[in-house]
C-alpha cells in the first residue's frame, strides 16, 4: 500500500488510520519493485513488465528489470535526457529510424 509523507510523518493521522509504527515510507517505484521481486520468487509466470512516467523516472528501477532478465516498457517524460549528447527523448524519437 501506498502511502505519502504527509501520513507517514503525521501521528495523529497514523493513529487514526491504526498504522502501525514498522510502516514507512516507500517511493511507488520502490513498491514496484518489491512487487515485481515476489512474483519472480513466487514463480508466478509473466513475460513484461510496464510502467508509466512515474516508474520510468526512477533510475534505480529502469535499470532493475534487464538486471533480472525480464522484458519491460517503463514510460520517460520527453524532456528526459537520454540521447548520446544529452539530447531528451523526444529528440531522440525524431532521428531514429522507423523501423529499427
């Protein structure tokens, strides 16, 4: 479960909710990951994972799914810079080719 600072950091909020002191803040590409690293070791099988901008944008994730051989798609903002000379993705997307 997601939940953002301003719970975690906030007791009577914490209280009210009834979490419990051991639950803490994790980022929803952390929670993603951790997700995605039970299914591996539960052996549930799946062939991609996916993502919007709010994943993609993590470096520690985008790098994680080649690290455990899985096929993935983990969305970037245009403005990321991606490019060989820093260009962002959108510069990039308009000088490859159609079909690679």
């Amino acid at each position: 479960m997601h939940l953002p600072t301003s719970w975690t950091k906030d007791p009577a909020r914490r209280a009210d909710a009834k979490i419990g002191e051991g639950v803490i803040f994790h980022t929803k590409p952390a929670l993603a990951r951790a997700m995605v690293a039970r299914a591996l070791a539960a052996k549930v099988p799946f062939r991609w994972v996916i993502g919007d901008e709010v994943y993609g944008q993590d470096p520690v994730l985008r790098g994680w799914p080649a690290e455990q051989r899985l096929s993935y798609v983990l969305a970037i903002a245009y403005q990321h810079r991606c490019g060989p000379h820093g260009q962002n993705a959108r510069t990039v997307s308009a000088i490859l080719p159609d079909h690679l």
